[in-house]
C-alpha cells in the first residue's frame, strides 16, 4: 500500500476533527410542561436531517422556568440555544434586550409573517418592531361548561352567553340547584372581560404611547362583575392550578371555566379525564373574543449555537406536519395557519361529548384583535390582581382602587 503524504495526513485529520466536533455538537432547550414534551417529540424528525446534533430538553416548572430565563439574561449566564417563553413573559424579556430579532437577518422571520395567525405575529413583536419571539401555540378564549349541572338547573348555553349580566344570573340558578359554583373564582371573569374589546394601539394595561389604561370602561366592568360574582357567593375563592381547583373538576363543584382553548386538553388528559362526556364549550359571553396565552420560541443574544437553534425553531413553528403533531398530542392549538384548515379540525371531541369544538376555538382566533405587549404586562397583572382582592375580601370602593392601581403602575411606567 502506498503511504500518505503528509498533506493527505493532514487533510485527513482535519475530517476527523470536523466530524467529531459534529458529533459532539447540541442544542439546549429551555421549555415548561407540556411545551418540553412537544419538544422532545419533535427530536425523532430533528434526527433525520441533524443525525449528529443532540437536542438537550431542559424542564422546569412554569414559574421556575421564567424565574430562571429571567435570571440567565440579565446575568448572561447558563443560557440556552433555544428558550420557550410563554406570551405574558414577552414583552419584558423583550425590552431588556436578551433575545434576537428573529424578523431580521439571518433569519427573517418577518417573510413569513403571512402564515402566523395575525394576532399571535403581534404578540411576539416589541414596541421598537423587533420580532424577538416565533409563535407556536395560541390560546383563543373559550367557555367550558358542565351539561350536567346546567340540565339539573334549567339553564341552557345561551343563559351563559347572552351576556356577563346572564352569565351570573345563570350561576345563581345553578348554585340554587346544584350547590355548584358559577366560576372557580371571581377573578376568572374580570381576566377575560379585560381582554376583551381592545381596540388598535391599545395594550392589556398600557398602551403603545405608555398611558396606563387600569381605570378604562372595561377595567370597570371587569371588577363589578367579578364583585357581583363575589357578594352572591358564585366562585369558590379556589386559585388556579391548585389542587382545589382540580378537584372541583373532578366532583362537579365548579359549573364553568373562563380560560384558553387548551383548558380542553388539559381536563381531558389529566385534571378530570374521568368527567369525559359532561363538558362542552361555547363562546364567551357578549361574544367577547379574546386571547387567553400561547407560547413563543426566542433565541436569547448569548446563545451558543444560533444557526442550529433557528433551525430547530423553524421546525417547530413553521412546519405543518410538527404543528399537527403538537396539537394532536397535547392540544397546543397551532399558530400557524396553514394548518387550519387540516381535517383535524373536522373532527369531533370525543371528551366534549363529540362537539367539534374546534372550528369554534379557529373562528375565534381569526376575530382576536392584535394586542400591544408591554415590558410591565406581569407587574401591571400583580398590581390589578392585588386590587381587586381587596375589593373582594376588604370592600375597597372599586373606583378607588383602580385609581389606586393607575397610581402604582403610572409610578413604574415613569422610572
């Protein structure tokens, strides 16, 4: 056999390098449940193009999860290639400056914007026009209601949606009747009626020009509402996600829940599968169409492997065949609207008694008006939330206390 020459030596070394470096070469994912299992899902096709890049899902808790992003990009520390953020986190991540702007080059997402449900595009676009989140999965606002419950006490879908005012006088009828509550808690309602109507420019609590909106007609409604709900005794005072709030499903104790589309899935898969049959969804009430979460993919500016991470985000946000997946799996209603006409869509819930609920939830989505994101969205939420508690348990003056709340949110908006 002939012996290399040195060149050959070298030039095959090189190869050697490049393929184990491309061997060893990963990704890291930053993602919350069930977002971590769409992940992993996805790693299977990520394989057939990328064979010898690894993706890392790294897994937290929804709150830790963005307690954790929001440490890493203000420190520049311990960041991911790729970092799931859910849509109330958007603006703020966005406004420190933390993460790419995916509208631009090399990626220019901006080209695609035509196939993104207009008003999940907007959410993850800044105040400065960067497109710094891709979007996955949105949250149209939806109704659920137990039939059971609305048959034992005479009140029909209707009771509930004809408007706010028919919605509660349908929880006394069936707190009358069945000892259920209307809602699992009154802020449930003030959440959605303050989503509701928001006209262009506006944001949820500061619009695009930094007037805090807190004491605005709806913001009004809102807290009169839940007020009414309250002095009546409709809601259980039962917080979400707590383990009272599941069981409230799983007994019947709770009559309706105001929330996202995915709230479906979630009752079907594991807070109250055994309830299968018994639910149904309607539009909200006064046929307010809001957005109610959604989940966005971000490239932080420190990550290591932007070439990679793009591609991965791409995949997840871009491609059909992945969308379908995810919203199949774990209901993550698709952003994208080349798939909305699949005939998915078509088919019925066999867990809302065979309803086909989601060519409601898609008519929804296409009637919800872009909304202004804001860095002080969650400040402003804790502020609002803390205000209207104590109009329920202390009997603030409402009027008062969303002065009061402006007050606090104008002192942050004018740091």
């Amino acid at each position: 056999m002939k012996p290399l020459t040195r060149t050959a030596v070298i030039a095959a070394a090189a190869m050697l390098t490049l393929a184990t470096a491309q061997a060893q070469q990963s990704i890291t994912i930053a993602a919350f449940p069930a977002v971590d299992d769409i992940a992993k899902a996805a790693i299977p096709i990520w394989k057939k193009t990328h064979p010898t890049v690894e993706v890392k899902v790294v897994s937290r808790a929804f709150a830790d999860h963005h307690t954790a992003m929001t440490t890493a990009l203000s420190t520049s520390s311990n960041l991911p290639d790729v970092m799931v953020v859910e849509y109330g986190y958007v603006a703020r991540f966005a406004e420190g400056g933390g993460l790419e702007n995916l509208g631009a080059a090399p990626y220019n997402l901006q080209a695609q914007q035509a196939h993104f449900v207009p008003y999940a595009y907007r959410q993850g676009t800044s105040n400065a026009g960067a497109v710094v989140a891709a979007p996955a999965d949105i949250g149209p606002g939806t109704l659920l209601y137990r039939t059971d419950l609305l048959k034992t006490a005479a009140v029909t879908e209707a009771d509930l949606t004809q408007s706010w005012e028919s919605f509660v006088g349908a929880g006394v009828k069936i707190k009358a009747a069945t000892g259920a509550y209307l809602v699992a808690h009154a802020r449930d309602i003030k959440d959605i009626v303050i989503r509701s109507d928001i006209k262009a420019g506006e944001g949820l609590y500061i619009d695009n020009k930094g007037k805090v909106l807190v004491d605005s007609p709806r913001f009004l409604r809102a807290f009169q509402l839940a007020k009414k709900v309250r002095d009546q005794k409709l809601d259980g005072k039962i917080n979400a996600w707590s383990n009272e709030w599941s069981e409230g499903f799983k007994r019947g104790t709770i009559a309706t829940q105001l929330s996202g589309a995915w709230l479906a899935g979630h009752l079907s898969n594991w807070l109250a599968p055994a309830t299968k049959g018994l639910w149904r969804a309607a539009q909200l009430p006064e046929k307010a169409y809001a957005s109610w979460g959604g989940t966005f993919y971000t490239i932080p500016k420190g990550a290591k492997n932007k070439t990679l991470a793009w591609e991965f985000i791409e995949l997840m946000t871009l491609n059909p065949a992945m969308q379908l997946q995810a919203f199949k799996a774990q209901d993550a209603f698709p952003a994208l609207v080349d798939v909305h006409n699949d005939a998915f869509f078509d088919q019925p819930i066999e867990f809302l008694g065979g309803q086909k609920a989601r060519l409601l939830w898609r008519e929804t989505a296409k009637k919800i008006n872009p909304i202004e994101v804001h860095k002080l969205d969650p400040i402003a939420d804790e502020i609002v939330n803390t205000e209207l508690d104590k109009v329920l348990d202390q009997g603030k003056d409402i009027p008062t206390a969303l002065a009061d709340a402006k007050r606090l949110l104008e002192r942050r908006v004018n740091r």
